[in-house]
C-alpha cells in the first residue's frame, strides 16, 4: 500500500523513480559459460563509454541468457527504494555501485594470486553470483516485489530484459563474481559477502 507522501507526490506531479538491484547465484559447472556473455556486456559497455543505449543490449542479452541458465539458479535475493527527486535516486544507484564492487573485492581478496598462478590447468567456478541494479523512472510491478521465487524472478528477468526499450531506464549496474576464467567462488564467499540471498 502507498504511503501518503507517495499519494501526495503522485498528486503533486512528481516523478517517481526506483533504484532497484537483483542478486542471483547460479551452480553448477554449466554455468560457466555465462561469464562470456557477462564478459562480453562489461567489454561493449566500456568501448562505448558508458553509454545507455549499449548498456541496454547488454541488459537484455544477460536477462536472456540468465532465463536460459534457469536450471542452475541457487539462490536469489532483490532490494529496491522509491525516489521522487533524481538527485536522490543518484545518490542511491551510486552506493549500490560502491557496494556491488566491494563485494567483489571481497572474494578476490580470498583468493591468493599465487594459487592461480601455480595451476597447470585452469579451474572452472561452480558458483557464480550476478548483481544488476538498475535505476528507472515510474512503476514496473514486476521488479517490485519479493524475487526470490522461481516465478516471480523468471518474470523480473523477462520485464526488465524489455525495460531498456521502454526509454525509462536511468542506470545500469552489472556485477558479477567471479569475474574472470582461473577465478573461483566458494561456498564460504558466498555466505560472507552475499548474506541476502534466499535459496530458490
């Protein structure tokens, strides 16, 4: 149910705006190919400097390839806060940034470089953990509500790989652990560094 002050600023006029992140642990050896996909979206985001557009795409293409994945989803957790001055919503999608890469520091801190230096043969991950914040203006029900529900998830992934057309999106965030091929996320990081997560 509303607030009054939501009430009161939908009467006044204002925009709304939503800061909302999704985590999503996925198990499995299988999964591992995802990390080109993520890789892939990170290095096109890069190349064009941020630009929204280009983060888009590579929004949806994740949201897809994670509905494909859907036989390994774990774990899932969401987060999200309402806004009516962008300012804010800024300031908000800004932690989660900061937030998000700490989170990712964490679990590199864990692995000693010179454990993967020494491997002959590189490891696969059997966990891996994504992070997608967005920030949005209106309502999207969808990404509103509780999502760790197989059902109710599945839907988030299918609104939201549709969301950058919709021309409402303000900010993209992907994150993701482990980042790169040799890296590994044990169970123990995963109960450190992403306590939200409620088994799917």
């Amino acid at each position: 149910m509303a607030s009054w002050r939501d009430q009161l600023n939908r009467l006044g006029g204002k925009s709304r705006f939503v800061v909302s992140r999704i985590f999503l642990h996925l198990a499995g050896a299988e999964a591992a190919p995802l990390l080109g996909v993520l890789n892939q979206a990170a290095q096109a985001a890069i190349a064009s400097e941020g630009d929204l557009a280009i983060m888009g795409e590579g929004l949806a293409e994740i949201c897809q390839s994670l509905l494909r994945y859907d036989l390994y989803w774990q774990a899932a957790a969401n987060e999200g806060d309402v806004f009516w001055e962008e300012g804010d919503a800024a300031d908000a999608i800004n932690q989660l940034f900061t937030d998000s890469a700490q989170r990712y520091r964490g679990v590199l801190e864990a692995v000693p470089s010179s454990e993967l230096e020494e491997d002959l043969v590189v490891p696969v991950t059997s966990n891996l953990v994504v992070m997608l914040a967005i920030a949005y203006e209106g309502e999207v029900p969808d990404l509103e509500t509780n999502l760790a529900d197989r059902v109710a998830l599945k839907q988030a992934l299918i609104t939201l790989a549709t969301l950058p057309d919709s021309g409402r999106l303000r900010a993209i965030q992907v994150h993701f652990c482990p980042a790169h091929l040799g890296e590994e996320l044990t169970a123990d990081q995963i109960m450190v560094n992403f306590p939200e997560l409620v088994p799917l």
